[in-house]
C-alpha cells in the first residue's frame, strides 16, 4: 500500500507573497475626495463622449434625409 504523499505549502515563498500582509499599510481608508474627483472627472468624459456620439448619429441621419430627398 503506498502512503499519500503531503503536501507542504510555505507561506514565506514568493508565490505566496499575495498571502502576506503589509505592515506598512496602516490603515485602508478611502480618500473621500480623490475618490469624488475621479468619479466626476469619468461622469463628465462619458457626457462628452455621449454627446460626441449623438451629434454625429445626428449629423449622419441628416444627411442621408437630406441626400435621400434629393433622389
């Protein structure tokens, strides 16, 4: 009969370093206010990349109405 061989997992090699807590962090507080920048700063591109998109959806129907009453 052949014995199960066990398997040893050391938690100080690098593959395990995820595992590892940092003692230099001290706390993991979010900073309110980079946060609220951040958050404005993609609000307000999406509004400008919505708008770009919808102009030129726009821009793109009229002038195949325009194109299409022609003929």
């Amino acid at each position: 009969m052949k014995n199960k061989e066990q398997v040893v997992f050391d938690i100080r090699q690098e593959k395990f370093k995820y595992l590892q807590r940092d003692e230099i962090k001290s706390s993991n507080k979010v900073d309110m206010f980079a946060l609220n920048k951040r958050l404005s700063e993609n609000k307000r591109m999406n509004f400008y990349n919505n708008t770009k998109i919808i102009t030129f959806s726009l821009l793109s129907l009229g002038v195949f109405a325009l194109i299409s009453l022609k003929f």
